[in-house]
C-alpha cells in the first residue's frame, strides 16, 4: 500500500502544497488521539463560550481548532485562514500562497455520545497580492471553483481521510502502528443511483414546498414514481453521512427551512459546503443548493451558510427538477 508521502510525490504537485497537505494530515493524528482518549483525557462537554454562529462551543472544538491554527500558522505556505471556531480570519506567514479555510471538528454535538466526528478542510491559493497591507477576508471570498485541495477525516472506527487535489478523490486509512496515512482508495466513485438518503426529516414541517414534495416521494417506495423502497439515514456530523455517501452511494441534503426565519441554512459554505461538495463532483456525484451548483457561489462572507444537497448524480438530478418546478 502506498504511503501518502509516495502517493504525492506521485502527483507533482507544488512542493509547498504537498507540505500544508502534511501539516493537516499530521495534524489530524494529534486530534484523532485526543478524541480517541475521549473523557480519558478530560476533553470531552461543553465551555461557556460561543461561536460566531452562536453555537455553545464543546471543548474539543477549541481545542481541536487550536491544534490546527498552531499547526498551519507554522507552515510557511500558508498566508492566512478562516475556521468555523474562529471569529474573524487568522494570519499567518506574509510569504504563504494559501488560504486554508477549516472545520476542527464537525459534528461536535456527536463527541459526548462516542459518536462520528470529523475534520474537514479547503485550501484556496492566494490570489491578490497583499501589497503592503494586512491579509483581509476579501481574499478568502473565492468560489469553490478555486480550491487546489479539500478534504476530510474522519474520527470513525478507523481515521481515514479522503483528499482531491483535483485528480478525483483518493481515501487514505491511517495505520494506528506506523501512524501513516495509507492509500486504500485511489479512485472513489459515487453510484449515480441510489435508494438510500440523508435528511434531518425533523425539520420537515419548515422544508420549502420542493423538498417536501420531494422526499414525500421518496417515502412512498415501491408506491413512488422510482418504484423502489428507500432507506434513510442520519449521522448528524456532515462528515460521516459524506464519508457514506462517497463509499456506496446516497444522496445527503441539509436544505433551507424556515425554522428560525434569521437562518434559513445550516452549513456553512467555505468550510463544510465547499469542500464536500468537489469531493462529491470528483467522484462523479453532484452537489448544488437546490438552484445552483455549490461550487459556483461567490461566497460574500467567510461564515456564510447554504443550502446543500448532494450525492448519486441521477437521484440529485431528481430532486433538482422539483426545485426547478418540473415535477
Ligand atoms: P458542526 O458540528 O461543525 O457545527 O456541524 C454540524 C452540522 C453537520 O455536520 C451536520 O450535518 C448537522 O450540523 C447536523 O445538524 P442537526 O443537529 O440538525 O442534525
Ligand atoms: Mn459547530
Ligand atoms: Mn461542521
Ligand atoms: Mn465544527
């Protein structure tokens, strides 16, 4: 099995990028301890604090965010970045190339029940040059469509991490002996049909009328327009239902609804939508609002949320004719 290291070097990619690619994979193995020592360690339950987004932060996601910025404002390619659990954006070193956008630790309402968690990434090159002045969110409001590497991992039975650098999606299984990341995937391919999808149906009563029209559809089964009975499930850390998605198909949404009409989305575009959504296009799965393609937003604010669904071509196609009000 190939290493990561001997997987790389085999991509040519630019040397700095392969470095800030090691940075977050050695990294990784630092929280996947700390998480895998779970209240061993005391890290587990919440603090007093909030985000930006107004969520009670869990200790493990400050200090699983702590763990990255300390890592990523040491690799010299990295100019600056933006994490879920930090406020504004983050500089780094004046000479960096990339803007790494991050989520420490997604699915964190899971780390209390032993439960999926995850990490996920996205690295944008650094566009403007900073003549004199400082590093400013402006430059990290590129669309998707930029990203020169995203990724995740996943803190499961086995921490894996699945990776494109724009040469589909590669998934690596972290060796707990050796503590290297190994090649076990080298071309994750989504089934463009599917009977399996994800949905927190607990929402349904604020979906708008195409979601509900919809998954309505899909409940009826064998009754339904497909003719086959679906299953359902819910992992509640974007990262596992992804991570299932990408090994044997499904489609995962997380749509708009009116719930709190000041929030009408729950991901966030440049560190959770971003990335999963280039994964799910490089293994031939699609990802879009409802309206648009994912990858074509331009973002207007590092924390800005959207509505996502994505997955197996076909079923997503599906689902955006409703929204399009052809069904
Ligand atoms: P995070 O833990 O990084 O804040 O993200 C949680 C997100 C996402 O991972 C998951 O799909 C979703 O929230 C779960 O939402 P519900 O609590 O509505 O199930
Ligand atoms: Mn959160
Ligand atoms: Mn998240
Ligand atoms: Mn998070």
């Amino acid at each position: 099995m190939q290493t990561l290291a001997q997987y790389l070097t085999s991509q040519s990619l630019p040397s700095s990028l392969e470095k800030l690619i090691f940075t977050l994979a050695d990294t990784s193995k630092t929280i996947s301890l700390a998480v895998r020592n779970g209240a061993l360690a005391g890290v587990l339950g919440a603090t007093e604090q909030e985000n930006i987004q107004g969520e009670t932060q869990k200790k493990l996601d400050i200090i699983t965010n702590d763990m990255l910025k300390e890592s990523l404002k040491a690799d010299l390619a990295v100019r600056g970045l933006a994490s879920e659990e930090e406020d504004h954006i983050v500089e780094a070193n004046n000479e960096g190339q990339y803007l790494v956008c991050f989520d420490p630790l997604d699915g964190s309402s899971n780390i209390d029940i032993n439960s999926l968690v995850g990490t996920i990434f996205s690295v944008l090159p650094m566009q403007k040059p900073v003549s004199q002045g400082s590093l400013t969110e402006q430059h990290f409001l590129q669309s998707g469509r930029h990203q020169v590497t995203a990724g995740y991992m996943l803190y499961g039975p086995s921490t894996m991490m699945a990776l494109t650098t724009g040469q589909g999606v590669q998934f690596f299984t972290l060796d707990p002996n050796s503590q290297e990341y190994l090649l076990t995937n080298d071309n994750v391919n989504i089934s463009p049909d599917t009977a399996e999808f994800a949905i927190n149906m607990s929402n349904q009563r604020f979906w708008e009328a195409p979601m509900q029209t919809y998954i309505d559809e899909l409940l009826l089964g064998t009754l339904g327009p497909r003719e086959k009975a679906f299953n359902m499930r819910w992992i509640a850390a974007m990262v596992g239902d992804v991570h299932r998605v990408l090994s044997r198909g499904g489609l995962f949404t997380y749509p708009a609804d009116h719930k709190n009409p000041k929030k009408p989305f729950k991901l966030r575009l440049m560190y959770e939508a971003n990335p999963m959504a280039w994964l799910v296009e490089q293994s031939g799965g699609k990802a879009s609002t409802g309206y648009e393609n994912i990858l074509d937003i331009e973002p207007e604010h590092i924390h800005q949320r959207v509505a996502v669904i994505l997955g197996s071509r076909n079923e997503v196609d599906i689902c955006l004719r409703h929204h399009q009000g052809d069904n």
